[in-house]
C-alpha cells in the first residue's frame, strides 16, 4: 500500500501546529498566574487591605509574575526581627507550579487538535 503524501501541506500544518502550542502555552501560563493572583489575596493577612489591594499579576507571553506593590508586602510575606512571617506569595505560586503542567497540557492537546 502506498501514501501520497503533499509535503508542502504538512510543513505548513506543523507550522501552524507550532504557533498554536505557542499560544496555548501563553494562556496557560496566563490562568496559572491569575488563580496565584486570586489565592494570593485569599491568603493575604488583612488589617487594611492595602496589602491585599495592592496584589497585582503581569503577563507577557510564556512568562507572568504575580506581585504586591505595597511596601511592606516583604515584611509581611517573610517576617521580621519582630514580626514572624505571614505567607501569602509563596504558597499561591507553589499550588500553581503545581498546577501549570496539567493545565498547560490540557490546553496544548486542545490547540493541536484544532478544537
């Protein structure tokens, strides 16, 4: 049994295959950030809220990072002389690192199947 098989065709799919992955890869990274975002400020301590409030995430592409602009923000994350740590960065970003692979696989299968 013989195949024809059209090579131009199949460049040009797997090109396109390419930029999907890229792509899927981007939003993956982007829902894995914005959940970090969302149980950072879950678990941040709250007197004001200024702490809180000041929780932000940036996303370019494959890279994201979730980040609190509030001056104090590393004090409370990582304590004092005074004060014992509070944590609420580390434990979002490690439940995400968790989580990244599956969900990047999940939307890459996703992207390849043309869904």
């Amino acid at each position: 049994m013989t195949a024809l098989v059209d090579a131009a065709r199949v460049a040009a799919r797997v090109r396109g295959m390419g930029a999907r992955l890229e792509s899927a890869a981007a939003e993956a990274v982007r829902q894995s950030a914005e959940a970090a975002l969302f149980a950072a400020r879950s678990c941040a301590p709250v007197r004001t809220g200024r702490l809180r409030d000041s929780l932000s995430v940036r996303a370019e592409g494959t890279t994201a990072v979730v980040f609190a602009s509030c001056d104090y923000a590393a004090a409370v994350e990582l304590g004092t002389s005074r004060q014992p740590a509070r944590p609420f960065l580390l434990p979002a970003a490690q439940a995400q690192r968790q989580a990244l692979p599956a969900l990047a696989a999940q939307l890459g299968r996703k992207a390849v199947q043309g869904d």
